[in-house]
C-alpha cells in the first residue's frame, strides 16, 4: 500500500506545481516602461504608414497629371501650336508648384510629429517616475499618454483649419473655375468629335488662360502655407 499512496503524493505535488506555475504565468503583467514603449511604437507605425499612404497618393496623382498634360499637349500642337511654347512654360511652372506644395506641406507635418515625439518622450519620462513612486497606475498613466496624443491631434487639425480659413474665399472662387473648366472639356470633346477646327482652338485659348489661374491659386496656397 506504500507505493500507490507515495505515487499519490508524487502525483498531487506535481499538480500543485503545474497550478502554481500556470497562475504566474496567467497573472503576470508587462512592465509599465513595456506598456508604454508598446504604445509609443504603435504611434510611430501609424504615423509612418501615413506618411507612405500620403506618398504613393502623391505619386500616383503626379503620375495621373503628367499624362494629362502629355495628352492635352497633342492637342495643343495640333489646334493651337502658336500657344505651345505658353503651355509647355505653364506646365512646368504648374508641375513645380505642386512639388512645392507637397514638400511644404510634409514639412509642417514633419516638424509636427517631431515636436510631438519630443513632448512624448518627456512626459513618458514624468509618467513613468510617477508610477514608479506610486503617485499613479500603469493604466491612469496609458490615459495620460492617450490624451496627450488626443489633444495633439486637435492641435493639428486647428492648424489646417487656420490654413482652409486663410484661403477660403479663394478656394470657392476656384471651385466655380473648376465647374466651367469641367464644361470646357466636355465642350472640347465635342468639337474635337465635329471636327470643329475653329471651336477647338478657342476653347484651347480660353483653357489656357484657366490654367494661368489656377497656377496663381496654387501660388497662394504656397505662399500662406510658407
């Protein structure tokens, strides 16, 4: 009777064991400086993966507007060849503003995640000190992280809201512009259908000069944001 009951007791340690080490494994909880590096990181993932969406779209609609122009220069040469060098001079001055645009624009982005993670990394530094000496809890601490990132983000937003307010009384004007410009090219198309010779080539006249406007309102999207 000796063996089973010493197998018995073998047996009930080793559960009790197995139990023991289960529970420390269920109950154990990342560090606060885990927490929040895991937070931190995720805000850096999202903001990089901004940036790359926000430069493939960048691409993708320079791309889209260089075969536009390509195309829209055929006609150009064909109905209008008087008008091509103005064209081809307004293309590239168009083109450089866009470049301009992006890269300010990414700029001020830049300047403001960088800021941002500055700030970030002190306050994580406070927070952390005071989880450490109790004054607050790893989650009251991830609250104030999360906040933080909240109010930032408000921050943000008010900036290009300042920026559409600067511009607002321009960018209607241009959203008429762009309703007659959209006329245009369907009034282009036909005649180019009719063979209409003479309305082409005025209609290519009247889209030039639509173009210079548009170029000055590009200006000045450019200059408010510098």
């Amino acid at each position: 009777m000796k063996k089973p009951l010493l197998m018995l007791t073998l047996a009930l340690m080793l559960s009790g064991t197995v139990a023991a080490n289960a529970a420390e494994v269920k109950t154990a909880k990342p560090l606060p400086e885990e927490r929040f590096q895991t937070f931190v990181s995720g805000i850096e993932e999202k903001q990089n993966s901004k940036s790359e969406k926000l430069l493939a779209i960048w691409n993708e609609k320079t791309d889209e507007r260089e075969t536009r122009n390509e195309n829209f220069m055929t006609l150009v040469t064909q109905y209008s060849p008087e008008l091509q060098s103005d064209f081809e001079t307004a293309f590239e001055t168009h083109n450089e503003l866009h470049n301009n645009l992006f890269e300010a624009r990414n700029r001020i982005r830049t300047e403001f995640q960088e800021e941002t993670a500055a700030m970030l990394s002190e306050l994580k530094e406070t927070l952390l000190a005071q989880v450490a000496s109790q004054e607050i809890t790893s989650k009251e601490a991830i609250s104030s992280l999360k906040s933080f990132m909240n109010e930032r983000r408000d921050g943000f937003n008010a900036l290009l809201e300042e920026y559409k307010n600067l511009i607002s009384s321009e960018a209607e004007d241009w959203e008429s512009i762009s309703a007659e410009v959209k006329t245009l090219h369907k009034e282009l198309k036909a005649a180019i259908k009719a063979d209409n010779t003479a309305e082409i080539s005025s209609i290519i006249t009247e889209l030039y000069d639509y173009l210079l406007q548009h170029i000055s309102f590009d200006q000045l999207k450019l200059d408010t944001l510098n």
